[in-house]
C-alpha cells in the first residue's frame, strides 16, 4: 500500500495501481481512447513489460495464456469501439472457462457517451453476460479502487474475467494516488465455508461404495489442489477420470488415473460410467462434452458433487451430496473422513477398456502401419521427447483432442487450451501469454491449418518479443472435426471445409521465425529434434493424413456408453 498520497493524472494511476497488484506483463494494442495510458506506460517500461500484439483478440487469448499458467489474473489493455470488441471472443472464452482476467479498455470522454461518437461503443452494455464483474470509469478518482476491486472480483472464488471502461477524461484527470487492495466487499462472497456434516455424508456414501469413479476438472487447477487430489484418490484407491480442463492435475502415468472423459475420452472412463455405484464430481461441471445423453448419465450412481460455485450444483446432473467450497479444503476434509480402502477390481476394469481402446484405437494412432503420418504419431513423439515436462498449448478441433489423448504430463498447470468455447484461433496468442508466464520451460503449440489461419498474425509478436514457442501445426488441409462429422453423419458430403493453404514456413520464414515442413515419416524424427533444439521459436509443419478421424467417440446425443471405437 502507498503510504504518501501523489498528485498524477488518472492513466498514471492506473499503472501505478497494476504494479501494487504485481502486474508484471500487459497484453494490448494503442488506439485514441486509450492513448493517455499509453504514454503513461512509456515512464514505466523499466516495471511493466508490454506486449504489442497484431490483433486485440490475440491480447485477450495472451492473457488467458498467461493466467492458466501463473494462476494470477492476465491482464489486456484495448482501445474504444473496434479495439474494445475483438477482445469480446477473448473474454468470453475466459468466462466460461473460469479464467481471471482484468481487461481495461478506453472509451469516449463523458460528454461524447451515448452520441455516437467515432469509435464509441457500449463495450460495459456489451460485455454484461460474459464477464464476472464490469464497470465504467468516468473519474480519475474511481480508479485506484476500481482496480482493486477487479482484481479481488477475478481471482477469488470461481474466477472470472473483469471489464473496465476508462472514459479519456478519467485518464486525463488527476488524482491524489493512494493504494489500497481489496480484501472484502460486502454484496461478494467469494466462497462458501465447507459444511462438515456434507463431508461426514460423502464420505459415508464413499466408504459404502463398491464402484466409485472420480471426475476432476479445473476446479481443482484453480485451487491448486493437485496435492489433496492424489491423497484423496491413494487413500480411498478410487480411479480417477478428468475433464479437458482438469487435464494435467494428476500426473498422466499415476496408477489410478484412468483417462479423459467424454466425446473423445478414453474408453474406460465413459462405458464405466454407467457401470459406477457413486460419482464423485469434484471441480467440473458436468459440461455435455462429459454426460451425452443426460437422461441416460449415470443411472445406477448416486452422485457427490465438490465445487466453490453452488450455481452450478444439480445444474445438469442431480447431487445427492453437495460439498459446497474451495477444492483443496473440500478434498483436504473429505479425505481425513475417508476410510482406506483399494478397489483392485473396479481398478482391473478400466485396464481391461485399456486394453481394448489400445487394440482399436491407439496402436493405429501412435504406431500406424498405413503411409500417411497421424497426428497422434507426432503429438506422442513430441511428448516423449519432451520427457512429458512441456506446457502444452492447443488450438480447437482434431488437434486438440488427440493432444489430450497422447501427451503426457507430469507438472500442473501444464495444458493450455479452449474448453467450454471451443475457440478456433486460440492456440498461437495463447502460447504467447504461456511462455511469457514460465519463461524457463518448453512450450508446444499444437494447431491444426484452420485455426492457425484465423490468428495467423501473431507470428510477428512471436518474433518481435524472441518467445521460444515451439509451433507443430498439423496439417490436413481440411477443417478436421467438421470434415470428420460430415464423413460420419452427413454422408461425407464435405461442405466447404476443404482449405487451400500457402506456403506456410515461406510465412514463418517471412517473420523471421525458422521453420520446417515433413511429408514423410522418415523425417519427422530429425525435425522434431531440430525444433526441439532451435533457440527461439519454431514451425514445424506435418502433412498428416487428409481423413484421420479422432475416435473413440460420443455421437451427439447419444449415451457415453455407446462410445464408438471406430466408424
């Protein structure tokens, strides 16, 4: 807290508050609006990193990067009108994914508000359903607090993305300076004490059971509870499925991790489902990626649902005991109330589903007799020599869910990607804002041709700041995982999802970043070496086969436990 008040004008206010919240790095692209913040910034270069991104929708994705990996809030700053709604996409991907994000943007002085004024629009009106908290600022005096009240709001409770609009007049003002954090405000209750007599029941209903399966998601990334996680599932011995989100919280070799859950998920964890006596849902939300056919979800369970958010309890599937709070208290207590116990046989089940999935699915993957590469032959090859330590950055569609499938993980805090938006053009800004956050480790983009096209552009950040992001775009020249619906459920009648590509490394090379294409299977080993051990950022580009399909799979609306294991 700054003890001496300063005179300054309202955008040095507003720097100097994001540096007593520890703001260290800033995603953004000037503009009229904002441009007295700008030159605020100029004076603080030395304490603020700024990140000139080529598009505003690549700040937000950056800072959505960044915040996964750190667990602190991204932060973005954008111009009014056009500036203000490309971070839209951006924001809301945030919100539905639970990210804290602090987004600032400029607005018309005061007396332009409501006239439609150039540049002008009603980002607050516009921002109200995908934000957890927003508010306009038309006084150099609201913004010291208004800070600090966005970034208490975003990193507390179920996080989220915050949204303030700064008229020009407020940056231009002056302010006597004083900072002080949030720590409370009085309509906001960030989280819920656990109930023991909850915990006392779900733990009776747990030490009953003979078949139960755990399923974690974010929630538990977000508590930082990976360690309360592996207690919980090594007492009680139950086998643990996750969400895409949920990926990484337990490392992907640990005995009684049994895969992915839903459309793409692994075998095991979704015809075991129906098969489970006690679901035990802890920070997920039972997306309907993860149930299917939700009249047909889990019949023979009882349900033990553990979330901060109360919103989202008995939302979509019933709870028969709601743990209401933060995950890491919520698992710490449960597992004191807990018997030990082991499910050896449950346990057996799922290695047998392995087993099968590996016959079908995985061999063909991984180790494909047929002379087109898959992408799952280049994700597992990436991982392994990677010694499953990278942080793993993933666009939308096939590339993302076989990256889930086949890269391994042994750190938290390691996947990066759209979930719940399923936003095309997340991958590369996103990668952005994860190698600034962990500098010291390996990060891997996996894009496929679509989706690098629709943020194509932030290659030139990539240069320009020298980020290490190792890019292996799959190319198939096709829209994926629409093509792969249309070829399994509309008659392979390909409706405009064929690409005609450029030269991507020429574009690569055009930046300044090295790149290299592979067509043959012989060379993908000495390319992903020479990406691997390129100082800076790299493409590596794959032709991969035109129809490889992603299986198994969940048909919209049907059962999880109708998965198909091949078309």
């Amino acid at each position: 807290m700054s003890t001496i008040p300063m005179r300054v004008s309202g955008a040095e206010a507003l720097i100097l508050s994001l540096i007593e919240e520890g703001v260290d790095t800033i995603f953004g692209y000037p503009g009229g609006a904002i441009m007295p913040v700008y030159d605020a910034l100029y004076d603080y270069r030395d304490r603020v990193r700024h990140i000139l991104v080529r598009h505003e929708q690549g700040a937000a994705h950056a800072a959505e990067g960044y915040a996964r990996v750190t667990g602190r809030a991204g932060v973005c700053f954008a111009t009014s009108g056009p500036g203000a709604t490309n971070l839209v996409t951006g924001i809301a991907d945030a919100m539905i994914d639970s990210i804290p994000m602090v987004c600032i943007t400029g607005q018309v002085s005061s007396p332009l508000l409501g006239t439609d004024a150039f540049q002008e629009s009603d980002v607050i009106g516009i921002s109200i359903p995908i934000t957890k908290w927003n508010f306009q600022i038309t006084s150099a005096d609201e913004i010291p607090g208004a800070i600090a009240q966005a970034f208490y709001i975003a990193q507390t409770g179920r996080p989220g993305p915050v949204l303030l609009d700064i008229t020009k007049d407020a940056q231009f003002g002056e302010v006597d300076f004083e900072y002080k954090k949030c720590t409370k405000i009085r309509s906001y209750l960030p989280e819920i004490p656990v109930d023991p007599f909850k915990v006392k029941e779900a733990a009776e209903l747990i030490d009953a059971s003979q078949k139960p399966l755990l399923l974690f998601g974010q929630g538990v990334v977000i508590a930082r509870a990976e360690k309360e996680l592996r207690d919980f599932v090594e007492k009680t011995g139950i086998p643990a499925a996750w969400t895409l989100l949920g990926l990484s919280a337990l490392p992907t070799d640990h005995p009684l991790n049994v895969g992915m859950l839903g459309m793409h998920g692994n075998y095991g964890p979704n015809i075991k489902t129906n098969e489970a006596d006690l679901i035990i849902a802890v920070g997920m939300r039972f997306d309907d990626r993860v149930t299917g056919k939700v009249s047909a979800y889990a019949k023979k369970a009882k349900v033990i649902h553990l979330d901060i958010d109360p919103a989202e309890v008995s939302k979509i599937i019933k709870a028969d005991v709601a743990v209401i709070g933060d995950a890491a208290k919520s698992l710490r207590m449960l597992t004191a109330n807990v018997k030990p116990n082991t499910h050896e046989a449950w346990v057996k089940e799922f290695r047998e589903a392995d087993r099968i999935e590996f016959e079908k699915v995985i061999s063909r993957d991984i180790h494909p007799s047929k002379p087109g590469m898959t992408m799952g032959e280049v994700v597992r090859m990436v991982s392994d020599k990677t010694r499953q330590e990278a942080i793993l950055v993933t666009d939308v569609g096939q590339q993302q869910m076989i990256a889930a499938r086949y890269f391994g993980f042994r750190k938290p805090r390691s996947v990066v990607t759209s979930g719940g938006l399923g936003t095309m053009g997340y991958g590369l800004p996103a990668s952005m804002g994860a190698q600034l956050a962990a500098p010291d480790r390996t990060v891997v983009a996996m894009i496929g041709d679509g989706g690098f096209q629709m943020t194509i552009q932030e290659l030139g950040t990539i240069a320009q700041n020298h980020l290490p992001v190792k890019i292996v775009l799959l190319n198939n020249h096709f829209l994926g995982m629409v093509r792969q619906w249309q070829q399994l459920f509309f008659e392979k009648r390909y409706s405009f999802t064929e690409l005609s590509n450029p030269d991507f490394i020429m574009i690569s090379k055009g930046f300044g970043i090295e790149g290299v294409k592979v067509e043959k299977r012989e060379d993908l080993e000495v390319a992903v070496d020479q990406m691997l051990s390129h100082d800076g950022p790299f493409l590596l580009e794959v032709a991969i086969e035109k129809e490889d399909n992603v299986f198994p799979m969940v048909p919209s609306g049907a059962s999880v436990s109708e998965v198909m294991l091949e078309p």
